[in-house]
C-alpha cells in the first residue's frame, strides 16, 4: 500500500513545537541567570560601599548608584553591621524613605515590598564629636534615594 502525501506532517508538527519549548525554555532560563546575576553584584557593591564608607568616617555622604533590589527581600541591622565590621545593629540606623512605597525602614532593618533600582547613601561618623546615639565607636546612617546630608 502506497503511503499518501502528508501522513507525517502532524508529527513534523509535533517534533517543531517540542524543539520550539527547549528554546524557549533556554531563553528563559538565560534571562532569569542574567537577572540573578546583576541582583548579585548589586548586593556586591551595596556591602563594598558600606564598608567605604566605614573605613572613611568623616561624615561625608556616599552615594551608591543604581542598586537593583528584588521583590521581598531585606536587610537587617544585625547583618550589615556584621558584613562592614561594625560593633553591633545598635551602630546601624536608617532614614525613614519618603513618598516611596516600595522600600520600607524600621529600628531594625528595610525590607523591598517591590523590585526596584534604587541608590543608598551611607553617611559614617565617629563618636568623638557625639554624632552617634548610641555607645558605639562609630556609626552609619543609611537613606534610600536621598542624601542624609541634605534633606
């Protein structure tokens, strides 16, 4: 019996739209790495900058620009005070955010209600002028898309 024209062509179909999902599937997979992988070096920079303007305490503001921050994340004083050296979270506090909804800052932390870039601006002192509220040796203040320094 003669095979008629057009018996495979639902399973070329088929094949096509299996091979059509693997490329998509890697494209995806290749946008979502990229992604993670600028997240990272954000957070990078974001601790780098922090320990900069540790190491300079002059109460100078430092702007670190153009930080991506993901969805539900957050940032507690313990920890960076840990990451930059500081003595402890007492030494870390931040600057209330106005009229931005996506970046929330408490007595302990800031957490992102919503992906977003964003630059910090850390501003150091020593507490030899009495700059610092707290009984630490030095301290940091941290604002989100303002400078401390000028309000």
């Amino acid at each position: 019996m003669p095979k008629q024209k057009g018996e495979f062509e639902p399973f070329k179909m088929l094949i096509g739209a299996v091979m059509a999902l693997m490329i998509l599937a890697i494209i995806v997979s290749a946008i979502d790495y990229f992604n993670r992988f600028r997240l990272d070096i954000s957070k990078e920079r974001l601790i780098d900058g922090l320990k900069n303007a540790v190491e300079q305490p002059n109460g100078k503001t430092l702007a670190i620009q153009g930080l991506l921050f993901e969805e539900r994340t957050g940032y507690t004083n313990s920890f960076l005070a840990k990451e930059i050296g500081l003595e402890g979270p007492q030494c870390i506090s931040f600057l209330e955010t106005d009229n931005f909804s996506s970046i929330a800052t408490n007595d302990s932390g800031v957490s992102i209600n919503s992906s977003i870039q964003a630059d910090v601006y850390p501003v150091c002192y020593t507490n030899t002028a009495g700059e610092c509220q707290s009984d630490c040796q030095l301290c940091c203040v941290l604002a989100f898309n303002r400078d401390p320094n000028n309000p």
